[in-house]
C-alpha cells in the first residue's frame, strides 16, 4: 500500500498545485513539490491509500486515450518524482 507521509499536505494556489511538508517532514523536506491536474489527481488517491495498479487502473478511467503502457510509464515517474513523500509499506508490489 503507497500513501502520502505523514507532515505533507496538498493546496491548491490559484491554477496550480502544490504539496508541502509541514511539521516534522519540514525537517527532512524544505521546498514545494508542484503537479499538475493528473498529480493532484494522484496524490488524492494516495492520501486515500492505493497501490500503483491501483493509480493506474484508475488512470484509465479517468484519462480518454490514455493506453496502459502510457498509464503505466506516467505512474511510475509520477512516484519516483514524488518518492520522498511516499510511504511505501509494500512487498511486493
């Protein structure tokens, strides 16, 4: 299961997105993190608790056009991206 850590928190400035640590992840993290509309769409879900067939299952529900391949490849670089906001409790996923 992937969910966002603990101290980060997702705000909407105007058109844009930002994810910012607060509290004791302001320790390990100091800057904004900014997505675009499909990051904030996955950093909703992460917030929920997901798992990357998860992201990319709903990827292409909510995206027209988008192949699995391409939902796939954008998952992946979206948690890399985002990897030190991520609480990652997996084995094996």
């Amino acid at each position: 299961m992937l969910k966002i850590k603990k101290g980060f928190i997702l705000r909407k400035l105007g058109t844009e997105h930002m994810a910012v640590a607060i509290g004791e992840a302001s320790r390990n993290f100091n800057g904004m993190i900014r997505l675009n509309e499909t990051g904030a769409f996955y950093w909703k879900e992460l917030e929920k608790g997901t798992t990357k067939e998860d992201l990319i299952a709903k990827t292409l529900e909510a995206f027209e056009g988008v192949n699995e391949d391409t939902a796939r490849q954008d998952v992946e670089e979206f948690l890399k991206t985002i990897s030190m906001a991520i609480d990652d409790d997996r084995e094996n996923d």
